[in-house]
C-alpha cells in the first residue's frame, strides 16, 4: 500500500480540496488523529501552495486536562511555526442552556467556532480529522436508528459552507446540487469543510504517529462504553471484523455508492424543486400536481430538505416522512406534526404547507349576531367591513361573490354566524344546498367557517358574502327599490363596530 502522505495528496487532489494560494484551517485537539492530520499537511503544504492555520477549541469539560491539551496545542503549533487560534467555551452550560446532550453541544460550539474563526482569516477550507473508523462508526449509528441513503452515506470528504456552518442557514436543493467547492451564482465564497484523513484508518493513523515520533495527546471519555459510539467502537466493530476483518473498508465503500446516489437525488430533487416548493417566512408551500409527478425517493428527499431549510440542526426520521406523505395521500384537512415544532398542513389539490400557515384570508364576525344598518357598515374582524347602502331605481343590477344588490323588501337583515342545518337556493342554481357544501365548493378555509358572516332575514339567509346569494333575493331589473351589499377590507376611517352612511351619497357602482 502506498505511503500515508501519497494517499492523502490524491484523495486531496480527486475532491479538489485544496488549491494553491489557498489559506487552510486546521482544527487540532491534540489527538492522535488530528496531531497526524497537522503533521501530513505541515509536509504536503508547499508542494502544493497553501497556507496552514491551526484551531482549538477548549470545551472545559476535564478541567486541567483540557488547559494541558489546549497548551500541548499551541506548544506543537509553535514549534512547528504555525499560527493558531485558541478559544474556550463551556459546553456544559451550553447544553444546560440549549437542554441539548454534551455530545451536540460540543459540536454546534466546535463548528460554530471553525466557522468564525475561518470568516475572520479569510479561509478557504477547514479541514479535521475525521477518518476511516469514524466513518464505520458513524454508518453503523445511522444504520442501528434507521436511516436511508442520506444517512448510510455517512460524512462526505468534502461538505459545503451552508450545510456545516452553524451560523449559517442552509442552502436551497438547488446549492446542494452544485460541485462541493463551487459557489452558487450571486453568493461570495465561502470556506468548504474537507476530511483529508477519511480513507485512513485508526491503525495506521497510529503507526504514523509512532514512525514520526509524534506523542499526542489521549482523550479519556473515548473508552467510556457509556457512549453510543464508543460501545459501537469498543464492543460492536470488533465483533463484526470477526464476520469480516475488512468491515471498516467495506463500510466506507458503501458509504461512498450511497453518497454518490443520494448526490444523484439532490440533482433530480433540484432540478424539480423550482415548480415544487415556494419558500416563504417560516413555512414552505408544496404545489400538489408536482408533488403527485414525483418518485417516492424524490418525495422523501423533498420532505427532508424542507424540513432542514426550516429547522438545520434537526433532522426528520423517516416515521415522520411517511406519516407525511400518507397525509398528503389522505387529502385536505390533514395534519401532521413535525419535529421542532413544525407541522405539515394539507390543503385543495393536494397542496400543502410545512411550517407557519398562512393566516386565512376572510371576514370573520365575533357576535352570533348583530343587525345591519341600511345605509351602513360592520366592521368584522381579520381587517375587513360589510356594507349596506340603497340604490336608485331602475338601474342595472350588478353582482360577483363579494358584492350583490338584493330585493329591499328583505329588510330588515342581521348579519349572523352559520347555525346548524343552514340552507340556501344558490342564485341561478337548481334547489337548496347545505351551507357546509356551499363552503367546500368556494374553499373556504374550515378553520373560517363557524364565524363566517352570513346576510339573513329572521327566516333565511340572504347572502354568504364570497360565496353566493340566495336566489329569492337576488335584484332583477324591474325591482322597484335595491339595496346593494358589498365586503371589502376595513380602513382607518370607520373605526368600531357599526356605523351609519350618508343616505344622501349611496353607492352607485
């Protein structure tokens, strides 16, 4: 097998980590893994042009222990002539404060901190250590919770700024679909997260360290078995090279077929998501006839993708995909809860929307009833004011869902929420519908229906404004005095409930 240093060189140059001119951030705890990775880059820096930068973070988590490890750090770095950036951060109270586990405490406070520390240098790239066994590692969690091939793909030697970055949101579907170092149009460069290490495994990490006098530094908490991937390190891989001693290179090609087919599904997901999805303050709306066209994969990368625009820290289990999409199946009025708070709404069509809904546009009347002035007003709730005034006759008469000119011999009229076995003969209809079908046909939103304001006699509705009138009511030519209906937004002028219109000015459109 080819030396460490010539596998790590073309690993670099196959995933165009690294270009010449560029400034790299190297993040150092002082272990083993990353005091090689330090070292191979240390050698490999003027063949091929770059700059190195070295980062720690203290997590304050072993007391003396971490400040020995953060001074062995910074120790190495001078030593070897290298600039560096320390910083320390309780990630204990981190985690009290976000009630999140220690585990991703410490990694959102250890990336948030490469990422800062990289925007304030002007980096390129940051690269860490992660390597072959982590990868092993990190599969078998995914594959133990459940996981399709987003998860079984592992870590990816290279990952874009918007997707590693903690302060940063994440990209769109069409980013994601871009070369890993290349930048979306209109976006300024941004530095990539690489792995230079992740085709080399623990062992010969070690024998590195041991041929290059290299004496790093030994975390304790990574023997302790209470830890998932620590019991997966120290209990569950041993067991299964006893199946095949190649397990962790076997993991890490499976992870790579799956990364490149879940790279393929970001592509189609992509290239569909223009006419899919409309983003939107806090919610995200999905059209129905593209949802339908596409392929079950497609529909839960779909899902995933803008349940992560929403919410990037918290991923969405696969129960929670197809309870998704069986609500979606299952038609309009279906919901569901999401992680995080969030939840998926289904509307007409088979739309639907994750995230905050929108506020349903309609009137909407708090009084079960109040009467009409005529010539007057009625300030309803949600911003809107039904209107009442009396027109000359004859004049044409002239209607549409929010206005209508109706028989004066209706009044007096009350404007009233629905009541239970509400009829009407719908204007140029064929007999008398249930209002609740009324409100289907025009989509009415259900959660507008039980104070929806309806025009009525004492006996009978005469009008559900943006719906329809009753055809006994409905003016004709030859009526003899009209009275013109008419909804439309409130305005800062008629301010309160109710009020009066000057019968000297009616409306006469």
């Amino acid at each position: 097998m080819a030396p460490i240093a010539d596998r790590v060189r073309a690993w670099i140059a196959q995933y165009r980590m690294i270009a010449p001119g560029d400034t790299l951030i190297v993040a150092v705890s002082g272990g083993p893994d990353s005091l090689c990775l330090l070292h191979l880059l240390a050698q490999l820096r003027d063949d091929l042009g770059f700059t190195l930068h070295v980062a720690h973070l203290n997590h304050m988590l072993r007391g003396d222990e971490s400040l020995a490890e953060a001074a062995f750090v910074a120790a190495t770095a001078s030593g070897w002539q290298l600039p560096i950036t320390i910083t320390a951060v309780d990630v204990s109270a981190q985690a009290q404060q976000t009630h999140t586990n220690l585990h991703q405490a410490a990694r959102v406070a250890r990336y948030t901190f490469l990422a800062q520390t990289a925007q304030q240098l002007a980096a390129q790239a940051v690269a860490v250590a992660h390597q072959a066994n982590d990868q092993a590692e990190t599969v078998l969690m995914h594959m133990l919770r459940g996981a399709g091939t987003a998860g079984l793909r592992g870590m990816r030697p290279v990952v874009p700024w918007a997707e590693w970055a903690h302060n940063q949101a994440p990209s769109s579907p069409a980013d994601q679909a871009h070369d890993p170092r290349s930048v979306p149009p209109g976006r300024p460069s941004a530095p990539a997260l690489i792995r230079p290490l992740l085709q080399i495994t623990r062992s010969e990490i070690a024998q590195y360290c041991a041929a290059h006098g290299l004496q790093p530094r030994c975390d304790p908490t990574n023997a302790d078995i209470r830890f998932t991937r620590n019991r997966i390190r120290h209990e569950l891989l041993p067991q299964l090279a006893d199946y095949n001693p190649q397990i962790v290179a076997a993991l890490g090609r499976s992870a790579a077929v799956c990364a490149d087919e879940q790279a393929f599904i970001q592509q189609a997901l992509a290239a569909a998501w223009p006419t899919l999805a409309h983003s939107r303050a806090g919610a995200i709306d999905f059209a129905g006839d593209s949802w339908r066209s596409l392929h079950p994969a497609l529909q839960r990368a779909a899902l995933r993708q803008a349940h992560m625009l929403l919410l990037a820290d918290q991923p969405l289990g696969l129960e929670h995909v197809e309870a998704a999409r069986a609500a979606v199946d299952r038609g309009v009025g279906r919901r569901v809860e999401l992680p995080g708070g969030l939840a998926l709404t289904v509307g007409y069509g088979g739309s639907f929307t994750i995230g905050a809904l929108l506020e349903p546009a309609g009137p909407q009347l708090v009084q079960e009833t109040i009467a009409l002035p005529v010539p007057g007003w009625i300030a309803l709730e949600r911003g809107w004011t039904l209107s009442a005034s009396y027109l000359p006759a004859p004049v044409p008469t002239r209607s549409d869902v929010w206005q209508i000119d109706i028989d004066a011999g209706a009044l007096p009229l009350v404007v009233r929420r629905r009541r239970p076995g509400d009829r009407l003969h719908p204007a140029g209809g064929r007999g008398r519908r249930r209002l609740q079908d009324l409100f289907v046909d025009a989509k009415v939103p259900r959660t507008l229906r039980s104070a929806w304001p309806l025009v009525a006699t004492s006996a009978a509705i005469v009008w559900v404004p943006g719906v329809c009138a009753a055809e006994p009511f409905v003016a004709r030519p030859e009526t003899a005095q009209i009275v013109r209906l008419w909804v439309t937004p409130a305005t800062s002028e008629q301010p309160g409930m109710v009020g009066r219109l000057d019968q000297s000015n009616p409306a006469t459109s």
